[in-house]
C-alpha cells in the first residue's frame, strides 16, 4: 500500500535536519518511524528552506518551500486570503508523482485538503485541533481587551509586530478556509465524542473512523514511573503553548488563590518563556493578583527533559480553554501521574472524571484551586487516580494497536472507491 501524507512538522525527517521536535509534532514522528515499516509511506510538509525531496529511513519527503518572511505572508496579513493557488499546484504535482493508493491530510490547519476536489484518490482527514471551535472560544479567557498588546523586546524588535489581534484575524480565515475543506470531506479519523459530532455538522457527508495516537517513545519507557513525593510543597506542572486560549490566566489565578490560603506551592509551565508575550498580558489581566513567587517559566523542553519535570512534580494540570486530545495530558496519564483538566472539547474522552483524574469547568480557578486543595488534603485517592490514568493510556496508545487499525481503515477507505 502506497500512502501519501500531507502533514504539518516534517515528522520523523526531523532527525535527517538533525533537529529537535520540541513540545509539538512528536507523536507524528512516531506515527512515521512505526508506519513506514508496514506500507511506502511519503510525507509532503512545509519548509523554510527550498530543498529536493529526499529519502530518509524508509520514509520519502517533499518539502513544500515556504520563506519565514515573504512578501506573500506580508501580503495575507495585510489584504487576507484564504488560499494560495500556487500551494494546490504543488500538492497536485507530489500526488502525480507519488500515485499513492490514499492520500491523509494530518490537520485542518493548512490549505493541504483542498487536494479533495483536484483528485480521484481517496483523501482521508485526521482531525487534530478544530479551529472553527478554537476560535469560537479564543477571546474566552482574556477577552478582546488584550489582542493588540505588544511586546517590546531589544533582543528580538520583529516580536513587536506580533499580536494577538494578528492571530485572532488568522484563525478566522483558517476557520473558513477550514469549513471549506471539510465540506467535501469523505472520510474523517478522530477519536473523541466532540470530534465526532463537531464534524456530524462541518463534514456532515463524511464517514468517521476512529484512530488514536501514538505518544513519543520517552513516555513508553517511562510508562507508570511516576511516584509521590514526601514533602510539604506541592509541585505542579503544565505543558502548554503561548496561545491567547491556553488558560495561562486560569492557572496563575488559581495558583494566586492557593497562595492567599497559605498553601506551599509552586507551578511550573513547559512551553512558555517568561519573556512571552502572552505572559506580560496575564500580568496586566491579574494586576495585583499575579503571583509574585513559586512560579517557574521552563521554555520549550524536549521530551526527555520534560519528563525530568513531571516526575519531580505531584500533580499534572491541563487549564485550557478548547482541546480535542491533548496529548500533554495523555502522556501525564501515562505516566501515571495525577491529573486535573479542563472539561473542555474531547477531555471527557481521554479521563474518565473520578476515576483517572478529575476534570473541572473550564476558565474557573476557584474550583481548580479547590481541586489542588482536595488533591492535598486526599492524596491516596489522587494517586489511585492517576494508577488508572496509566492503565487507561497504556491500552489506548499501544503502538501495535494504532498501526493495525489505521492500516485496517486505510484499507477500508480505499475499498470505497
């Protein structure tokens, strides 16, 4: 079987640009490293750098050329355009190159699935993020107030032309161009309930099969290994983004609560620089309810390096206002880790409330806060807790399992035409 992938990271190419995936994509790597030993697999992604298409492993790549700064994306922000039409001839002539059997688009990021209606070929989507419901709730915790705020930064003058408001503008036209694409979609693989019935009504003619992830390999060897710590402070951790809807604001309010209780805490976030920009609006938004100590920025942490955190950490906490999977929470269960997490999006069906963690209303740090304080004062049911979280994530990303039952619906999909 002959399978093209469309994809937003290079994958497992990384390792041929000797570079480090950090904190996004690793699971598709591993999706690669574990497929492409079962089918010819190819994988077409998007590059700074205008390179040939290259075999790597037993994996062929085609980098798509796209500039950091060209005056095409000077062009998009200023008059906005939903589609590039140069970017559908390219992918036209990777399909006519590669002739795979199917073609899988990982994500509605990016204009790769308007490749539906250029072929015969079967296109299959796997939904990662929805951004049509993203930005639905992107302004949900900050608001509007905050979206043109700019960073002033010497060693680095271009983040002064970041803002938010930028984003909040992108991710409206990637929603259209998002509820173009999935309008002809035929075939959709996701894995929560919420993806399955947010794409009943945006890919309403598509058929829907069920796929789970692969988790980065560090998170298999350190499977079930976390252990709770004797000591007074509490130590929690989240990995997040500087995205405006990650619930950076959630947290710190909560922490900030925990603090004013006389609780010893101190909440670390992978992910985030405190230099970010997103750090110097939730300052402004909290004002004098801004922690003032015990909270640590770590950066962006390669896998090896985060785990070193986690296990020095007592409990995991995901605060996000909008998720379909997390996987930053999947790898917290799986490593058997205590857990809290915004009931939001598809959370519901990675933990099971009260039984592999406890999930809380999404944007309320009273009651996350309270959930800390509960995790203290019950520590043993916590750790049960999270003794079944591993349970629960180690059945779910066995790897054998995934590759048998994406080939199964490849073949599926494929039978249809």
């Amino acid at each position: 079987m002959k399978v093209l992938w469309f994809a937003n990271t290079p994958c497992n190419a990384d390792e041929y640009f000797n570079t480090e995936l950090k904190g996004t994509g690793g699971w598709l790597k591993a999706l690669d490293r574990e497929l492409q030993n079962h089918v010819d697999l190819h994988v077409a992604f998007y590059h700074n750098k205008n390179l040939k298409p290259f075999t790597y492993k037993k994996t062929k790549y085609y980098p798509i050329y796209t500039p950091k700064i060209t005056f095409q994306r000077i062009k998009n922000i200023i008059v906005p355009s939903v589609i590039n039409r140069e970017h559908i001839d390219i992918y036209k002539a990777i399909v006519n190159e590669v002739k795979p059997d199917i073609i899988h688009i990982h994500g509605t990021e990016n204009p790769f699935g308007y490749i539906i209606t250029e072929t015969n070929i079967p296109v299959v989507i796997s939904i990662q993020g929805i951004i049509t419901v993203i930005y639905h709730k992107f302004l949900l915790g900050l608001g509007k107030k905050y979206l043109r705020t700019r960073n002033y930064s010497i060693t680095k003058p271009f983040e002064f032309f970041k803002t938010y408001k930028i984003s909040y503008k992108l991710f409206y036209l990637m929603m259209k161009r998002e509820q173009d694409i999935l309008k002809n979609a035929k075939h959709i693989i996701g894995r929560t309930d919420w993806d399955y019935s947010v794409t009943r009504v945006l890919a309403p003619n598509s058929r829907y099969y069920h796929v789970d992830e692969i988790l980065r390999e560090s998170f298999y060897e350190n499977a079930g290994k976390w252990q709770p710590h004797n000591r007074n402070k509490i130590v929690v951790v989240t990995t997040t983004s500087t995205a405006y809807y990650k619930g950076l604001e959630t947290a710190c309010l909560a922490l900030w609560l925990l603090q004013n209780n006389g609780v010893d805490v101190e909440w670390r976030f992978a992910g985030i620089n405190g230099n970010d920009l997103i750090v110097k609006i939730v300052k402004k938004y909290l004002g004098q309810k801004y922690p003032k100590f015990c909270l640590k920025y770590l950066g962006k942490l390669n896998d090896r390096m985060l785990i070193t955190q986690m296990l020095e950490s007592d409990i995991y906490v995901m605060p996000s206002h909008i998720e379909n999977s997390p996987n930053n929470l999947c790898e917290a269960m799986m490593l058997g880790m205590p857990c809290i997490a915004s009931f939001s999006g598809g959370t519901s069906s990675m933990l099971n409330n009260k039984v592999e963690g406890v999930l809380i209303q999404d944007g309320d740090p009273w009651v996350l806060a309270g959930s800390i304080l509960d995790y203290i004062n019950k520590k043993e049911k916590y750790i049960e807790y999270g003794i079944n979280a591993y349970k629960r994530a180690s059945k779910r990303h066995k790897i054998n399992n995934i590759v048998s039952n994406l080939i199964k619906n490849y073949s599926q999909i494929i039978s249809f035409v």
